[in-house]
C-alpha cells in the first residue's frame, strides 16, 4: 500500500539523516583541539589591554581572522594534516596582526 512504501521512505530517509548527522559530529570533534587553542589564544591577546588599554582586540576581529584562515590555509584530504595546516596558518596570521598593531 502506498503508506507502508512511504513509510519505509521515510524511516530509510531519517537513517540516512542519523549516519549523516554522526559523521558530522565526528568530524566537527576532530577540530575541538584547534578550537581550544583559538581560545586559549584569544584571552592572551585580549589581556594585552592590561598592558596598555591601546592593545585592545574585538572578539569580531579575532572571528574574522580566524574565519579567513579557515578559507585561506591550505587543504589536507586527512584531517590531522588538515588541522597543523590551519594552526600554523592561524598562527601566522595572527602574530602578523598583532605585530603590525603593536609597531606602528
């Protein structure tokens, strides 16, 4: 009958969703070592403003540098390469950042 065949649709649709929805996780655990370091990186920098109120840094400036090394790093088909790659690509770019601020 044609409820049992949309049934078993849908039942064989929300499976697909559920495996899909597990790789996803697994995936976005993988970058939670990278995103802590982010993290601990983003409370140094911003107690630089402990030092001289002038050395003060926005949270949306800090997003917008790390969402452009995400864009810019370059890609790794294996996600442990994938991840040195953008740490040392955030890295960079942050300490050019705050380097260029704090010099000029």
């Amino acid at each position: 009958s044609a409820s049992k065949t949309l049934a078993n649709e849908i039942a064989e649709k929300q499976s697909v969703g559920e495996k899909m929805e597990a790789e996803i996780d697994e995936t976005r655990q993988g970058y939670v070592p990278v995103a802590f370091k982010a993290a601990v990186l983003f409370f140094v920098v911003a107690d630089l403003a402990n030092i001289d109120p002038m050395y003060q840094y926005s949270l949306p400036f800090f997003v917008n540098l790390y969402t452009t090394s995400i864009e810019k790093s370059p890609p790794a088909s294996v996600l442990a390469q994938r991840l040195v790659k953008l740490q040392e690509f955030f890295m960079y770019a942050l300490y050019q950042n705050i380097c260029r601020s704090l010099f000029e």
